[in-house]
C-alpha cells in the first residue's frame, strides 16, 4: 500500500480550506489509524470542501485499493492551495502506480509537476513533506529516488506535527516512515529503533507497519 505516488469529482475553481470544526477535520485522524474505511467514506460524504474530499480519498484508496477513488482526476489544477495540490500529485501517484506500463510515465509526470507546484507554494506544508517523502521512497533510484532525501522530508514532517496537529495526520506516522527508511536501508538502529516504536503502543495501522512494512 502506499506505493509511488498521486478522486473523485473535484470542483474546477479552489475550495476554502477544511473548517476547524468538520467531521473530517474532527475525526479522519482516528479512523485512518483504526483502518475504518467505511467511517471514512462516511466523512467522504459529508465533506463540505474540495480540501476534505481530498483529504478522504487520499487515506480511502490505500485502505480500499478501490479505482474509484482515483476517478475524474484534474490534470492541471488551478488550485493555490499546496495541501490540495500535494493531495492531487499523491492521487495521480497512486493511479501512476497502478496503470499499464504505457501510462506511467504520463502520470508520474503529472503527479511530479503537481507536487512541485505545491513545494513552490509551501514546502513545509505537512501534506507536501509526507507526499515529497513517500515519492522520493518509492520512485526507483535511476529516476530520482533516494532514501535519505526521503528521510529528510519526514523528519522535517515530524517536526512540523510536533507544533500542532493537522487533519488527518497522527503524529505517529512521520515516525513511522522514518522507520521506514531506516529498515529500506538494512541500518543498524532500524530493529532498535523498531523496538522502541513498538513499546510506545503505536494506532493500530502504525503497528501494524512495524510488523508487516509495506513493499
């Protein structure tokens, strides 16, 4: 799951940014780390913004390997939001990461352009250090990909979590992904550094990870 990055009905123009006190904004957080997707398509339907459909079928299709979520996909957003933009390169990565041969090159260009609007826009935004990293994890290295530039952006998304939280994001997840490259590259402290996570009680996705990482 998880694999290179990148919808489901988008609106053409720019959506104001979640409300504080959205369902999705209130609850996307517990019921990804619990795998509930069903709760989460729940809050698919009543999301009142671009940014929180968004923010749904972006932890939805990992959780469902479900191609609707992956549907209507804008090729050039007009958004100037960086959150929604990384979101958009993430959902073109992941449907890059399922296409037939011949069509992955074109989306994951499309996903790479996207993202690098979003870093133009903000390059600390938490979802475009989580995307930039996923990306730089999973793309092979004789096109640009590299475990520890990887690591550098979920360090900095570790960072950036631990001033305040953000929809959809448990502060968990960055350590995990940091993990994550630490195992990629057979490091030394990557069973040490498992260990301790593990004793720290992690969500259960996060555990979850621990024990059975990705490919």
């Amino acid at each position: 799951m998880l694999r290179l990055l990148g919808l489901v009905l988008l609106l053409a123009t720019a959506a104001p940014p979640a409300a504080a006190d959205s369902p999705v904004t209130d609850s996307l957080t517990h019921y990804y780390t619990a795998q509930d997707a069903a709760a989460i398509a729940r809050l698919y339907a009543e999301a009142r913004t671009r940014e929180e459909r968004l923010l749904c079928s972006y932890r939805l299709y990992p959780l469902t390997n479900d191609d609707d979520w992956l549907t209507s996909l804008p090729s050039d957003p007009t958004s100037t939001s960086a959150r929604e933009l990384a979101l958009i390169a993430a959902h073109w990565g992941y449907r890059a990461a399922t296409a037939p041969a011949w069509r992955i090159p074109t989306y994951g260009r499309r996903a790479e352009s996207i993202l690098r609007r979003a870093q133009a826009l903000d390059p600390a935004e938490p979802y475009v250090l989580l995307v930039e990293g996923q990306t730089l994890f999973y793309k092979p290295a004789l096109f640009g990909g590299d475990v520890e530039a990887a690591r550098a952006r979920f360090e900095q998304l570790r960072n950036v979590l631990g001033r305040g939280g953000v929809p959809g994001l448990h502060p968990f997840e960055a350590e995990v992904w940091i993990w994550l490259t630490y195992h990629r590259e057979r490091h030394p402290e990557a069973d040490r550094l498992r260990e301790h996570l593990l004793a720290r009680q992690p969500p259960p996705l996060f555990r979850q990870f621990l024990l059975d990482p990705p490919a």
